[in-house]
C-alpha cells in the first residue's frame, strides 16, 4: 500500500537511509550523506515523503519535489514530478519497489498537471541504471553537477545519470 509517511515513521525511515546508504556505497563505492531531520520532517509536513508499507511494515520510502533546477537546468521549467531517496527495507528487496512507484506516479503526476516523472542517481552503477529503464524510465544520458549550493553532499563533484518516464 503506497501512503504519505508520517512523523512517527521518522526513526524507521533514518535506519532505511543509513541501510540505503551503506548498501549503495558497497555497490558504488558512493554513499548518501546523513541527512537532515528538519528537511525530512518537512516533506512529510508537506506530504512530500511516501511509504509502500507490507504487512504493515515499512518495505520501501521515496520523497518528491516539483522543482529540481540544479540537476535538470532549463528543463526544470517542464511540469514534472522528481523522484528522490528510494531507499529500500532489504527484508522486502527484489519486490519491484521502483515499478511499483513508476505505476503510482503516472496518476499522481497526470493529477498534478505534470507532464513528466523524473529521477537522478549518482553515476557508476550501470545495473541500477538498466533497472529503472525496465521500470519504464527513459535514460536521457550523464549529467556533471555545477552548482551544488544547499544540495545533499552526494551531489557535490558528481556525475549524475538522469532519467524520464513521459505521462502524458
């Protein structure tokens, strides 16, 4: 079942980054930075923080913005739903999480006026990159960061792979 997260999930969602986190930099040698209570707490305030919750455990939470300038430049200026921090319970890995958030996202975006679903990782894992295209994603090439000012320090010097799923 896929719901906006709450504050009472706060502490659950922190050890899925911290697992995220550390699984990533096994398989990239990148890892996400810890990140800041006051920015979480503030997506979920905003109903910008979801949850895809099994059995009534926390299997799998994303967050989104309908803003992402630094990563997507001018076509930031297209109506578009972004994707960030999947970050997946390993008890509930290989359950197709990222399709299960593309099929979500289409209707969400279409209500919004969006015209697109957009995501970005960090460059250097090709097997993550193929994945979101089976999800549906269209990989539209390498970005290098620039301007990293107020961005998480997994952006900062990186290359990111950026991808698209058209909904309209």
């Amino acid at each position: 079942m896929i719901t906006n997260t709450t504050l009472q999930d706060i502490h659950e969602i922190f050890e899925l980054y911290k697992i995220a986190s550390d699984f990533k930099k096994k398989v990239s040698g990148i890892q996400w930075p810890e990140f800041d209570r006051d920015m979480i707490e503030t997506e979920i305030n905003e109903r910008r923080h979801w949850k895809i919750t099994v059995d009534g455990q926390i299997a799998c939470v994303w967050s989104i913005t309908f803003s992402d300038i630094q990563v997507w430049d001018e076509r930031n200026s297209d109506p578009s739903v972004y994707i960030h921090r999947i970050a997946t319970n390993p008890s509930f890995r290989g359950q197709k999480f990222v399709e299960q958030i593309a099929g979500w996202a289409r209707p969400f975006a279409l209500e919004n006026n969006k015209r697109y679903v957009r995501m970005d990782t960090t460059a250097g894992n090709q097997r993550l990159t193929d994945y979101y295209v089976q999800c549906g994603f269209s990989h539209l090439g390498s970005k290098k960061m620039t301007d990293t000012t107020g961005l998480p320090a997994h952006y900062h010097h990186a290359t990111m792979e950026l991808f698209q799923l058209e909904v309209l």
